[in-house]
C-alpha cells in the first residue's frame, strides 16, 4: 500500500514536471504544471510516524513530509492499557486488508501504523508492548492472543512447561476424518483435502458460467456467419481462459495436508499427487498455537501456528471439536516431548 502510494506520487510529480517543459511553448500551462508537481510530491512524502519518549512519559506521533515533521500530536503513555493489533478492510469497496497497530484505553484509541502484512505489523506491535510495558492484544484471526511484554520471546513451549499446562493426553473426538500415526517422538496427522467452501465454490460457479456464457455467443456468432471465425477463436480463447481459472479453484481445494511434530520442529506439509510443498518450523520460534475463528461467513475455523517470522494453518476442513482434539495433542506433544533442559 505505501510502496503503490508514493509510486502514484512519484508518477504524479513526473507528469507536473513534464508539464514545465511544455510551459515553453504554452505559457498557460503553468499554474497547472506546478500545481500536478506539488500534489505528486504531497502524494510521495506524506507519512506519519510516532516517536516514543519514555524519559517524559508520552508518545509523539508527527505528521509530515519525508523526515520534516509539520503536525505533532503528544498523547501521554500513562493513559493507555494496551497494545492493539487487528485487522480491517479499506480502500475502496474495502478491497485492502491492513493491520492496524493500535495504543488503546477504554477512552481512547490511537492508530500508529496500518502495514497490509501481518508480520510486519506483529513485529511493529511487539517493539511497542516491549517499549511501553504494555500487554499486547492480537486480533486478527477471530481470536484474541494476550502476551504479557515480558512474554513476547517466549516460546509457547516454555510457556506450558512454566504455566504446568497440557500434562494429560487428550481425548479423541467420538468422530473425526483427520488420521492420526505415532512415531517414536511426536507424531504425525493425516488431514482430508478441503473441498469447496462458499467462496470458493462461488468462484468455480462464476468462472464456468462466464466461460459457458462466451462459449454460447462464439458458437453462435459462427452459426450465424461463419466469416466470424476468428471472432469465435477469440471467444474461445477467453472461455479457456476462465473455464481454467475455475479448474485452478478446484485444483488449489484437493490438496491433502500431513502435520509432523517432534521435539525440534512442526512440519506442514501438502501434497497433490507427485507435487509437495513443505513449511517447517522450529519448536524454538513457535509462539503462538490457537485455533482461528471465522471472521466472515465465507471464513473457516483452522489451527493457527505462529512466529516472529512465520504463520502457518491447517485443518480448514475439521469440525470444530477435531480441530480443539488437534491442538490439544499438538499442546500435549510439546510439553511431553520437550528436550531436557
């Protein structure tokens, strides 16, 4: 978002000094020549940062152009309980996820920055928390994370070991579709690929009834006049092109998923046919393990693992209670598998 702003802006300014050149031979030019040019450069430069001043107890967010500040606004640190991390839709139609980084009381809330990049602004939050000694409050996946300032680094395995949590083998859900292996240390679950939720199945049903629809006109348009030829290839062309973007939705929904966990990392790993990916994670890094509640109705509970550097998800497709049974093992698995320290 700010790099596609100050890359307008940059265009903008472009354009303005273009039209200086242009002034020599039409003097009336002028005004809006220079006019485009400073806009174009407002556009570029205007940012707002904040400035935390622990020796007089406030927080400074200024805002200006470039480095130069032009408006300072000072709110005092003692007024705010909490670090705010969320996400919201903006821009026009609300097409633009971003995650705001929020200084919050009950009276009062101030915004410091809105990264559209989950991690960046989770690195942001915690640098405040840190700062401020202020307990951070993540809300982006429909579920509220709490950490404390000095818990921040702490990895969610020390933290269950310290808080004596997830001592007891959880109970198997009565039904469940994920497939659940041993091995010598951890243990591995097979999960079911997706299939089609809502939004997907939306999107498959759009792009088949666009390719549909263009096929009929192209079949059509060469019944009616078969000098229509190359028009109807071009139809055709298009019907591909959409029919293959409702193949690419189902395509991307088959996956099936295997989660593997041991005493040094968590694996996340799909497979569709002969075709895998593989994300790891180190035990060490894992700071978070939640499960997501939808924030839409299009959206899906899933298992949510984090790091300063990482998220990873599964289990989209579970019922809600499989899904708790996953985390639990996953907890359960941790403390039990934990290296001697």
């Amino acid at each position: 978002m700010q790099i596609a702003r100050i890359a307008f802006g940059l265009l903008f300014a472009a354009i303005g000094v273009l039209g200086l050149f242009i002034v020599q031979q039409e003097p009336e030019m002028l005004p809006v020549a220079v006019v485009t040019l400073f806009v174009g450069l407002l556009i570029a430069t205007a940012r707002k940062w904040s400035v935390i001043d622990p020796e007089q107890g406030v927080i400074r967010v200024r805002y200006g152009l470039a480095v130069v500040p032009i408006y300072t606004k000072t709110h005092e640190i003692g007024h705010f309980e909490r670090v705010d991390l969320t996400a919201a839709q903006r821009g026009k139609k609300k097409s633009q996820t971003v995650h705001p980084v929020s200084l919050r009381s009950p009276h009062k809330t101030v915004e410091l920055l809105a990264p559209s990049s989950y991690q960046p602004a989770r690195a942001e939050a915690e640098r405040l928390a840190k700062s401020l000694g202020l307990p951070l409050h993540d809300r982006t996946s429909g579920h509220t994370s709490i950490r404390q300032p000095d818990e921040l680094d702490e990895p969610l395995r020390d933290r269950l070991i310290r808080l004596n949590s997830a001592r007891e083998v959880p109970e198997p859900p009565t039904y469940g579709r994920a497939v659940w292996s041993a091995a010598d240390r951890g243990f591995a679950i097979d999960l079911p690929a997706p299939g089609l939720d809502l939004a997907n199945g939306i999107a498959l049903a759009a792009a088949w009834g666009i390719a549909g629809f263009i096929s009929v006109v192209g079949i059509n348009s060469i019944a009616q006049n078969p000098d229509l030829l190359p028009s109807a290839l071009c139809f055709g062309s298009a019907a591909l092109v959409f029919a293959g973007a409702g193949a690419g939705v189902v395509i991307a929904r088959l996956p099936r998923m295997r989660v593997e966990l041991d005493p040094a990392e968590l694996r996340v790993t799909q497979a569709l046919g002969p075709m895998m990916s593989t994300q790891t994670m180190h035990l060490d890094e894992l700071e978070e393990l939640f499960v997501a509640q939808p924030t839409s109705q299009i959206a899906q509970r899933r298992i949510v693992a984090r790091s300063d550097t990482q998220t990873l998800e599964f289990g989209g497709s579970l019922d809600p209670v499989e899904l708790e049974w996953i985390l639990a093992m996953l907890e359960f698995s941790l403390v039990a598998d934990a290296p001697s320290r």
